[in-house]
C-alpha cells in the first residue's frame, strides 16, 4: 500500500514538473512556481531562518526513517512455509484452501461446490453448505482439517474452524 501511495506521489509531482517545464517553454506563466524561480529558490535557501531548514530537515529525517523501517521489515503475505529436512516449500493461501476444500467435501459427504475455504494469516475458515434435508457433520470435517493442517506443518501455524449453513429449498 506504502509504494502504491508513493508512487502516485511520485507521478504527479513528475506531472507538475513537466507541465511547469513546457510551460516555461512556450513562454506562458506558470501554474505555481516557474521552473527557473524555483531552482533559484533552492540555491538560496541558505537565507530561510536556521530553525525552518533544521524542522525541514526533521521532517525529511523523520520521512526517510519510516520508510528504510517499512522496506526493511516484513509484510504479510497471502502465503505459508513448509518446512521439511529435505527442503523448504512455501505455499500460496489459494492451494491451502482449495486441499483443504476437497478434503472437507469428502469428510462432510457434501459437493465441492457446496465448500469455500478462506485461509488467512492464522486462520483456516471452512463454510460447507449442506443440501436441504441433510446434516453435515462438522465436528468430522473439523477433524479432517485440522489432521491436514497438522500434516502439513505450515508455518505460522494455522488453526481450522468450520461453520455449517443449510440450503433453502424455494425461498
């Protein structure tokens, strides 16, 4: 989100500068600030009072701070490790929904239509749709997710959760 929000910073402040130099070009007035008034503002601003370029200089500290921490630090992503002796794998939230949705749609006896899966950073979330006049049994299909979550040995740990709905016939 932090580089989609600097980049379209980036891209305006590149818009402006290139319109403020074509107009300078063709001789028409500058929409803030002409591109020679600026650069000339720039080399003197050893003038401006002591304590504005010491607070600019804050600011810009401060600015450049939080971004090396942002780019630096780790970010979330939609994925998960497997850790074996031989190798590591990691593995998109996407597959782990999908393995974990054929083995809950077998386990409740219901149709792989009938089961979406969300997995998030720490949560396997199973919502079965159960045909009208059946029951499907959740604490079976709880086993059977939380056995392959436990198979799997993903890392950050994933914790399985299973909720049940029953169709409507004619509503």
């Amino acid at each position: 989100m932090l580089a989609i929000i600097l980049a379209i910073i980036l891209i305006l402040a590149a818009a402006y500068a290139i319109t403020e130099i074509i107009l300078a070009m063709l001789s028409q007035p500058a929409l803030l600030v002409a591109p020679k008034d600026a650069s000339q503002s720039l080399v003197d601003a050893s003038a401006l009072p002591v304590g504005a370029l010491i607070a600019a200089g804050i600011v810009l500290l401060v600015v450049g701070l939080i971004l090396i921490v942002v780019a630096l630090t780790a970010g979330r992503r939609a994925r998960h490790v497997i850790t074996t002796d031989r190798a590591v794998t990691v593995v998109d939230n996407e597959v782990i929904a999908s393995a974990l949705a054929r083995h809950a749609s077998y386990a409740g006896g219901t149709s792989p239509d009938n089961t979406r899966v969300s997995v998030s950073h720490r949560r396997a979330v199973v919502e079965v749709t159960a045909a009208s006049g059946t029951k499907a049994p959740s604490q079976a299909i709880l086993d059977v997710v939380n056995e392959q979550l436990g198979l799997y040995g993903f890392t950050p740990v994933l914790k399985g959760k299973v909720d049940i709905t029953r169709a409507k016939v004619g509503a």
